[in-house]
C-alpha cells in the first residue's frame, strides 16, 4: 500500500518563486505499508514564528492525515525524508526512537549551516541513520541520492503489485520539470539531471513529488 498524505501548504515569496505572484505550494507526504513495516516519507512542515510569517503556512496534523490514510502513527517504523528542509522534517519530533534515513551530507549541512529549523533535527530520542549513496532499505524499497535542489537530496523507489513508484519528493519541484528532465535525456538535446538515468533503470510507471499533486507516467 502507497498513499499520499496532503499536509497542508505554503506561501512562497514570488523573490524565491521566481514568479511574478507569490505561488502557493502543496506539502505533500506519502506513506508506505509493507511487510517489513509502515514507512514514512517526509513529515510536513515545522513551526518557527519567522517561518510563519514569511511562508504563512497551512498546516494539516500528521496524525490525522496518517489515520485518514489508516495508519495510527505508532504503526510508523522508519522515516525517510528527503531532505531536511522545515517543509519536509517538521513532524520527525513526534518519532523518537524511530529509525529517520537521511545522507550523512544532508545532516552534515542541516547540523553545521543555517539550513533548517535546528530543532526539526536533533530533537530528544533523535535516531538518525546516515546514509552514504544508495541503499535497498527493504526488498523492493531503494533509496536513491538524487541531489540538485540539496547536495543529499534523496529519493525512494517502491516496488508496487502494479509497477514501480518513484517518490522523487524535490528532486523537481513538479512534474512537468521531471518531464522535461526525462525529454532531454531521451533525445539528448540537452543536459539532464545525473541520476535520472539511474531512476529510469528501475521502469517506473509513476513519479510523485513533494510539491506538486500532478504525476508523471511514462509517454507511450
């Protein structure tokens, strides 16, 4: 089982959009239930009041949004979040104990730089597992370095009765930049992302993001 978990949105600054209107930007999270285990795939959006007041966001409790999807968020036995970002680790608190996968670059910057929110981070019962690359964290369940927007930007890829699901959280920040990426790869035109050759090995019939409800499928 896959299911998206809306967590609310934000507000970003058009400065930092690059738009000419502020764009508002859905927080999206997915969880993953498994054999092995329940997995979490970013967290939503932590609590700052200078946060607040720059990106105004909308938050929906993670609890909630975990029982709608029918998982109680004790049933949660690894997080993975693929960056550390205030918009993708705010919940990570509310897991001490539970194992949290991130790149050992990832939390290298969130600890020594004015990344994050430090305490999104390095809260009591912190349980961090540094990555160093690429890992299959469960049969079927790989995480993948897809760095760009952060240097240890990571995504998941889930093995699926009905194909293979590339969670690529802010690899892009939508689809359709994930389908220009993917042309220019195919036709090679012009540059594309370096490891989208390796997320494309694995034949995934749907791409999901962290910022944008579209989904890439594959042209036919």
């Amino acid at each position: 089982m896959l299911r998206r978990l809306d967590l609310g949105h934000i507000i970003r600054p058009a400065s930092e959009a690059g738009t000419e209107h502020p764009r508002v930007e859905s927080i999206l999270a997915y969880v993953v239930r498994r054999p092995e285990g329940v997995l979490l795939f970013d967290t939503g959006i932590g609590s700052h009041p200078e946060v607040d007041e720059h990106y105004q966001p909308h938050r929906r409790d993670l609890r909630t949004a975990l029982a709608d999807a029918g998982v109680d968020l004790g049933e949660v036995s690894l997080v993975v979040n693929c960056h550390l970002h205030f918009d993708h680790c705010g919940g990570n608190p509310l897991f001490p104990g539970t194992p949290i996968l991130a790149q050992r670059t990832e939390l290298t910057t969130a600890r020594t730089t004015e990344y994050t929110l430090p305490e999104l981070v390095d809260f009591t019962g912190a349980r961090y597992e540094d990555l160093d690359g690429e890992m299959e964290i469960w049969p079927g369940v790989w995480i993948i370095p897809t760095p760009g927007h952060t240097d240890g930007h990571q995504s998941l890829v889930v093995r699926l009765d009905d194909g293979t699901v590339v969670l690529a959280g802010q690899a892009h920040d939508f689809a359709s930049e994930f389908s220009h990426d993917h042309l220019a790869y195919a036709v090679g035109a012009a540059p594309h992302s370096p490891w989208l050759e390796r997320l494309l090995e694995f034949d995934p019939k749907r791409v999901l993001f962290a910022h944008d409800s579209a989904v890439w499928e594959p042209p036919r």
